[in-house]
C-alpha cells in the first residue's frame, strides 16, 4: 500500500455518504481556509479572531458539523495515517462535496496552544465568553479534535525527514505512538 499511495498523483479519501450535517462541514471547512489565508498575519488565536462579529462561525451549527464530520469511522481507522501521508496530492469527499487536503488542514491552525494543555481549559473559554455556553462548547472541543489531528497534518507536510539513525528512531515511534489510538479490522495492520 506504501508503494500504491506513494506513487500516485492524486488520492481521494471516501469519508461516506453525506447526511444532514455534512454539506455544512465541508463549505465551513473552505471558508475556514479563507479565514485563516485572510488573517494568517494576526497573533491573535484564530478561534478567537474567526468567532467575532457576525461571522458565520458565531453558530454552533458549523461547529457541530465540522465536530460530526471528525467523529466519523474515516478518521478512527489505522489505515488513513497512510492514505493521508503519502500521495502528492490528497482529496477528501463527503456525498457529493470535495476538499483538498491543503484546504482542510485550515483546521490545524485551530489547535488548542500549548497554555491551554493544562487545568481545565479557563482561559480558553474566557476567550469565547462573548459565544452562548453551547457554541464555546463545540468551538472547544473542535479546537482538542484538531490538536489530535495536528500530528497527521504535520506528518505529511514532513514526511520521513531526519539527518541521522536517531531521528529516523525518533519519527518512527512518534508514528507509532500517534496511532496507537486508531483501529484496525486485523490485528497484524497495528505495531503494538
């Protein structure tokens, strides 16, 4: 499979069927990635910054959809780390909506930072006060489903790049660690 995806030009990625939620997920995914192009200069977090005003995403409804879309089976599976790391260029379909890989890892830019990481999340929440409880809830927990799927988007913008034996040891069981959460139909499919 290494040699199958690594070779090929173009790899689309079948998240499923499209359901009530879905459509949403995806347009909101591709105006994320225009946000973040239009304000990649700002120091501001971007999930503060993209929640302000009458923007689109002072809604729970993106968030939720956008939340849906990440819970889904696609993301759980041993395999994607592959899928998603190794072709040149990757497309993610959902019904009968497309991204590219390069538009949905706008959502990397929505991990949570390091200040965040420790106690429970006050100061982050104190940054979306200005959203109803239910609203900060999903930016939130969008926000922690991004920083796990930081590590798979950094992994394919770095692959395989080290200088020596121990840095090849190192990526190695970073990649092993990384997905120890994932699943796998067979057993064999997993280093344990």
């Amino acid at each position: 499979m290494r040699d199958i995806f690594s070779k090929c030009e173009y790899a689309f990625s079948w998240l499923g069927e499209s359901d009530s939620t879905s459509d949403l997920a995806m347009d909101s995914i591709a105006r994320l990635e225009t946000f973040v192009y239009l304000h990649s200069q700002e120091p501001q977090p971007h999930h503060e910054v993209l929640t302000q005003g009458n923007s689109h995403f002072c809604q729970s409804a993106p968030w939720i959809a956008i939340r849906k879309l990440l819970e889904r089976e696609f993301w759980h599976r041993v395999w994607i780390f592959q899928e998603i790391v190794l072709p040149k260029k990757l497309v993610l379909v959902c019904g009968s909506k497309s991204l590219s890989w390069t538009a949905f890892t706008a959502l990397s830019d929505l991990r949570i930072d390091i200040r965040y990481w420790h106690g429970d999340y006050k100061l982050l929440r104190k940054e979306l006060a200005h959203l109803d409880v239910g609203t900060g809830d999903e930016v939130i927990t969008v926000c922690r489903m991004a920083q796990r799927l930081y590590k798979t988007i950094e992994s394919r913008h770095f692959p395989g790049q080290f200088h020596d034996i121990h840095d090849k040891f190192h990526d190695i069981r970073s990649n092993i660690f990384d997905t120890t959460h994932l699943k796998a139909t067979d057993g064999r499919d997993k280093v344990r």
